[in-house]
C-alpha cells in the first residue's frame, strides 16, 4: 500500500469550524476593546483640556470656565469687560478658546447636575469639586478610566466602581466615592 499525505474533507472542515469560533470571540472582544479605548481616550481629553484651562488662567491671571453637556464641553477665558473680565461667564461676550463634541455613544454626567460649570480663578484653583463620569449605555466596558475628580487644586482622572455607580450617582466625594483616583 502506498503511504499518502494530506487532508480529509472532515478535518478540513473541523479546521474552519475552529477558526471559525475563535474569529467571532476575538471580534466581539475586539468590539468592546474599542468601546472602552473610546471612553478612555475621551476622559483624557477632557483632563488635558481642564489642566490646560487652568493652566491658561494662571498664565494670562484671567478666570476661565468650563461648560458641560453631555455630549459636548466648551473652554471660555473671561474677556468682558477687557482687559480682565468681570469673574463671570457671559457666554456670548466673552471669548470661546475650545469646543469639542463628545461621541454621543459614550456620554458624560458630573456629580452636581444643577451647575454645569467648572470656574478656574486667577491662580488656577477651582470652585467647584464635581465629579465627571463617563455614562456609557454598555456597562460591561471596563475602561481604565473613565471619570475625573476635580477639587480646588487637583484635577485626577479615576475609575468607577461599577457596584457603586449602578444607581447612576457621580460622586468621588462621597464615602464611599465611587470614582476612585489612579
């Protein structure tokens, strides 16, 4: 009898199977990899810009301030009346520095819904301590962070405690917090 070599239809056809399997569970794997990156990146966005907020007021020693909405923040530095404001936002008189969009799949809430502000004085301190949250609609993402904790003089990016954060609360101030500083 001759020795031959090669592949059956039924151990081809396991072999795709296999393959298969394994290339559905890395795409669904891939999907939520990608969901927590964007929520992650957008958190860290939003740091940037509030540490470059403040350090903006410190610099040209003008009050700035932060609008938030859910799926957009705006950056204002305080330039009415010139030459160095009056300490209040006027949205249509003083001068818009940024405004970016957020990815609405991926939406923000801060721990004081009532003032959707963030004020930085003249030496950069806030007067606000607020908590923003990353609020996806899939809670099964697991971004390494996804909230900011603002106080007078830190602004730290954190993680959620999921447990915690179910009931919808934003709050790093509370005891227990529920953003976590990393």
């Amino acid at each position: 009898m001759k020795n031959e070599t090669g592949f059956t239809l039924i151990e081809l056809v396991l072999t795709i199977t296999v393959v298969s399997v394994l290339v559905v569970a890395l795409a669904f794997e891939y999907v939520g990899w990608q969901g927590g990156y964007n929520i992650e990146s957008g958190m860290k966005q939003l740091h940037t810009d509030l540490m470059n907020a403040r350090g903006a007021a410190m610099l040209k020693n003008r009050d700035h301030f932060v609008t938030l909405a859910a799926t957009r923040y705006s950056l204002y530095e305080d330039t009415n009346p010139l030459p160095e404001g009056n300490g209040d936002l006027e949205e249509a008189d003083d001068r818009r520095v940024l405004q970016r969009n957020l990815e609405p799949n991926y939406p923000i809430t801060w721990s004081t819904l009532a003032d959707a502000r963030i004020d930085f004085d003249q030496r950069g301190l806030s007067r606000d301590e607020k908590t923003i949250c990353a609020n996806p609609a899939n809670t099964s993402l697991k971004p390494e962070y996804d909230c900011i904790i603002i106080t007078a003089t830190r602004i730290n990016l954190g993680r959620l405690d999921k447990k915690i954060f179910e009931g919808g609360l934003c709050d790093g101030t509370s005891d227990p917090p529920n953003c976590l500083a990393r």
